[in-house]
C-alpha cells in the first residue's frame, strides 16, 4: 500500500457539520442494511431486523468518512459499514444473552431473547455475523478480489478469538477473578472488546482505498479508548433512560473499571488527551478530517 493518504477528497468538510455527517451515515448504513435483509424471512429475519435498529453507528460513521477520505464510491462505503454495523449487533445480541451479561434492555428496548427467545437470539446473532462477510465478499463491495479479501481477513481478525471474543472472555473471567483487574488488563480486556471493531471500522476506508491505513488506525485506536472510558463513566453518572440500557452493572458485580481504578475526574482526564491525541494522528488529512475530530470528542461528551 501507498504510504500516503489516499487522493483528495471531492468535497470539503466543515467544521459545524459533523451532526448532519453522522445523521446521514445512520441513513445510508440502514438502508444498506434494509436492503441486504429484504428476503429473509421467518422469525430470525425478523430479529435480525430487529436487532439492526437505532443505535449511535459511530462504526458505520468511521467507515463512511475514511472512504470518502480516500475517494471511495459511498455504495462502497455503505457497504463496508453495513458489514460493521451487522458484526456490532451480533455481538450485542449475544451480549445481552442470560450466559453473558443477562441483560433484559437494549437502545431502550427489549433485548432480542427477550422479545422473541434464547436459539432465536443466538441463530439471529450468527446469521449477521455471516451476514457481514457476505456484504463484504460482493464485488459490489471493491471490484478487487486483493481489496475484498484485505476487508474480510482484517474483520475476522478484530472480530474473532484475537479480537472482540477474547475480549468478552476476558470480561466474563474477570466477574469470578479472585483478583480485580490491573489497569493495564483492563486496558487489554477493552482494546479487545470494544477497540477492535472500532479500529477496524476506523481503517476500513482507507483499506477500501488501496492507501496506507496507518494515520486512521491511529485515530480509531485512540477513539476506541476514549469511547470506553466514556462509557465507564456514563455507567457511574449517566441516565438509564438516556442510555437505553441498565447502569451501574460492573459496580454491583465488584468489577474494576476505569473510573475505578482511576477515579472519576483522572478518567475524564485521560479520555479528553485521548481524543487529542486522536486529533492529532489526523494531520496529513488537513482540514478534511474535521469531521473526524468532531466525532472524537463526540465520544466523550455524548450522554448515551
């Protein structure tokens, strides 16, 4: 791959626009996948849809503005962030199962065993995790099989037993550890469980691109950080109603977190110099990348 950002943007962004940016990224990936679901049928369709609703798609988001960084067509980007967004509500379905977190509520409403039950929630979760790699197999996605393979190799990797899974394996081992985590382990544990995917969607448009994804997965790693701890953060001090979901789970478990650990004030402390740090990796896009600086500090200032 080249060691420079791809070519030149063909419209530029600005500074106040990142809102209407995210409002239609959420548009596009639903449509996409509305579209990539239309002819399933049965009740896993129907959770499958179901469980592909709302939600922040910071994911879809990164992908989409990293593609256009580079001059990538949007039906490709749309594509890849569907195919992020399918990986991100299998893990949350699964998530939420009674061997996992347990969890009755999600994005406000109820969770998908709950709605329908436990094999319609785990067949529901399988089927989008196929779901993406099929997305991402199309050559619809990239006309070059090396670019395509390039997408699902790297997916797998940040959603596997590397990547988001050993991070949840390593969460669910910390709820019965007779120890609590150190704040290097949770920093690991969270790199895995959460930063993956977002580093993965961070780097997908440059990967989509054929440019040197190095600046961006510098920003979505730090991002990805940032977007945990705020998260730990909206868990002590947050509104559930805002939120979607029940709070107060890893303090009620005896869990260490970053707040934890940190205490509150050092952790939004540290989450505000990750997210310069993420505007700073940005540099060799100019002005072009305000949008992305825009969503880094969304990630700390978001109530939900």
């Amino acid at each position: 791959m080249e060691n420079l950002p791809g070519p030149r943007p063909r419209r530029t962004c600005e500074r106040n626009v990142f809102p209407q940016a995210l409002t239609d990224a959420q548009a596009r990936v639903q449509a996409c996948l509305d579209a990539s679901m239309k002819d399933l049928t049965g009740q896993v369709g129907d959770a499958m849809r179901y469980a592909c609703q709302g939600g922040k798609r910071l994911r879809a988001f990164l992908v989409i503005e990293g593609a256009r960084l580079h001059g990538v067509a949007p039906v490709q980007a749309d594509r890849a962030a569907a195919a992020i967004e399918a990986i991100h509500a299998y893990s949350l379905i699964h998530d939420d199962l009674p061997c996992m977190d347990d969890d009755a509520l999600r994005r406000g409403r109820p969770t998908v065993h709950i709605k329908w039950d436990e094999a319609t929630a785990v067949l529901a979760g399988d089927a989008l995790q196929t779901l993406a790699f099929e997305i991402l197999a199309d050559p619809a996605t990239a006309h070059s099989p090396e670019t395509r393979l390039a997408m699902i190799s790297s997916l797998t990797r940040a959603a596997g037993a590397q990547g988001m899974v050993l991070g949840q394996a390593l969460d669910m081992a910390a709820e019965t550890a007779d120890t609590a985590l150190t704040l290097d382990q949770i920093a690991q544990l969270q790199a895995c469980k959460t930063g993956a995917l977002i580093e993965w969607a961070g780097q997908a448009g440059a990967i989509l691109g054929d440019a040197d994804p190095g600046p961006l997965r510098q920003y979505a790693r730090a991002l990805g950080l940032a977007f945990q701890i705020a998260d730990d953060i909206l868990d002590v001090e947050g509104d559930a109603d805002k939120m979607g979901k029940r709070l107060g789970k890893d303090e009620a478990a005896g869990k260490a977190t970053f707040v934890s650990l940190l205490g509150l004030d050092t952790a939004k402390a540290r989450a505000a110099e990750l997210v310069q740090q993420a505007e700073t990796t940005l540099a060799p896009y100019g002005s072009e990348a305000q949008n992305l600086k825009a969503a880094a500090r969304f990630v700390i200032a978001r109530d939900s």
